[in-house]
C-alpha cells in the first residue's frame, strides 16, 4: 500500500509521506472489510499499464 501512496509537495514533487508502518497500522486498526478494500484498491493500482494510464488522464 505504501509503494502505490506517492505524496507531493505543492510544486508537483514527491515527497516522503505514506510508510509502510503507517499501512500496517491502517490494517491492524480497521475491519477486516476495510482493510481488505484498502488493500485491493492498492494492488489494483499497481496493476495499471503505461497504456492504461493516459485513459485514465495520468499522463
């Protein structure tokens, strides 16, 4: 989940933001449900392909 966060600062440039411990706290403190959304949404993102992406206007 952390390595599909990518947090920006406000000129566009990524920055430091989502860990992987603040991702287990996430699973370990919401239900199973919701962690398990959380984690397919992740994953699903991770799946996306180069021609994919301008589809979705991530260019």
């Amino acid at each position: 989940m952390a390595a599909a966060h990518i947090e920006r600062d406000d000129a566009g440039q990524a920055v430091e933001g989502f860990t992987e411990d603040d991702a287990q706290d996430l699973l370990d403190s919401w239900s199973v449900s919701e962690s398990n959304a959380l984690f397919a949404a992740a994953w699903q993102a991770q799946q996306i392909t180069r021609a994919s992406t301008v589809e979705l206007g991530k260019d």
